[in-house]
C-alpha cells in the first residue's frame, strides 16, 4: 500500500483534445465532418467483431453512425480522438479518455474502435503510447486505466502486452446489450511508467523494425 506523502498533490488540468503527433499516427479532435467518410470505411463491415464488447454499434446506415460521431464529437467526458495514419492521411479509429479526475490524478483510456487496417499495426500501439505519455508526462496524472469485458479476450491481451496490471473483476458490474458484463480492470500507476515508457520508445524506434516492417524485440521483452 502507498504511504508517499500527497499533502502538496494539486488537481491535474484535464486534457485539452490538443494534436498530438506521433511518427506512424496523429491523434486529433473527433470531427465528423473531416473524418466520417473515412471512419464510416474503416469501421463498418471489414472487423465485424469490433463492436462484439462495446455498448453500441455496429450501424445498419450512415445516418445513425454519424448521429453516433457526433455525439463523441460533443462529449467531454468521453474525450474522443480519432487516429490519422500519417502514411494514408486516412482516420483509422477512434477512442478516448474517460472517467476523467483530476482531483484524484486518474483518468482511463476506452471506447476504443480500431479499424481492420489499424489492428495489430505499430500505429495501433504508438496511439495508446500517444495518450499515455501525455497524460503522465504533459498532463501529470498518477494513474491510468484500462477496463474491458473480461470475456474479450483482445483487450485482456492487448492491456497485458501494452504495460498495464491486472487489477481484478468486477463481477456482474453492467449489462451491456442484454448481457452480463464482467469488468476485468488493469491500470499503469506513475511509479511504474517510466520503465513502461523507455520500452514505448524503444519498441517504437526505427531500429526495431526490419525491413519488412516485423518487430524485431516485442513490447513486453523490452519491458522485462
């Protein structure tokens, strides 16, 4: 149990959806005039099983999609960013910080939608990187979330290999389309990030990656 002392600790700002950029990706502002047309492409059809663990989705028709964009777009607390691949100039996915809490210094990442083309990509894992380091290093925060259905075996494996600790489950804790959900929660604390951000920068540096574009040493091996 932490016993450090907080007596000076000050609330943290909260993210001000500000660009920031990244060498496979750039995060930006949701906006579904700019990138609708792009995400409607990216998310609709070719990863079906994208919207299995999340609590919309998927859209029959634009219509309701773009209803959907645009709430994101308006929302606060969910603050959504889409992702720009900067090879293509295309907007691949989007996801956001939430439960923000500034008080506390805590904030999550979710609602992530990442496209097929996105999945399993160094952008994919330089995006979450992108939010991390910012709210740790821009924004000062002392830990950051991950929570998932803990029947979606993605996430669980994509929260383990991006750095964050099982935390626990919270048994029966929402119905999500007419479905039990089990939350399984993971979280990076700052004490912990700055081992987990040399291997971001080491995994994603241009030496790490041969030729063909494969992964020469995995995120995890750095990290250990």
């Amino acid at each position: 149990m932490s016993t450090q002392d907080l007596s000076h600790w000050q609330p943290r700002p909260v993210p001000a959806q500000t660009p920031l950029p990244g060498r496979f990706v750039r995060l930006e502002a949701l906006d579904v005039s700019r990138h609708g047309d792009d995400l409607w492409q990216a998310l609709q059809g070719p990863d079906p099983a994208l919207w299995d663990y999340l609590p919309y989705g998927p859209f029959a028709s634009r219509e309701p999609f773009d209803a959907w964009l645009a709430g994101n777009a308006e929302s606060r607390d969910p603050l959504f960013y889409t992702v720009i691949d900067l090879a293509s100039g295309r907007a691949l996915g989007i996801f956001s910080y939430l439960r923000i809490a500034p008080k506390d210094g805590a904030i999550e990442i979710g609602h992530i939608a990442f496209g097929k083309a996105m999945q399993r990509t160094p952008g994919s894992t330089e995006a979450v990187w992108l939010l991390a380091r910012h709210a740790f290093d821009d924004l000062g925060y002392r830990r950051l979330e991950w929570k998932c259905n803990a029947a979606n075996a993605r996430s669980m494996r994509a929260a383990e290999r991006l750095g964050f600790s099982y935390e626990g489950l919270f048994r029966q804790h929402m119905i999500v389309k007419g479905q039990n959900r089990d939350t399984a929660w993971f979280s990076i604390i700052d004490g912990e990030w700055p081992t987990c951000r040399e291997a971001f920068e080491r995994w994603l540096s241009v030496d790490n990656f041969d030729g063909e574009g494969r992964q020469r040493q995995s995120l995890e091996g750095l990290r250990s």
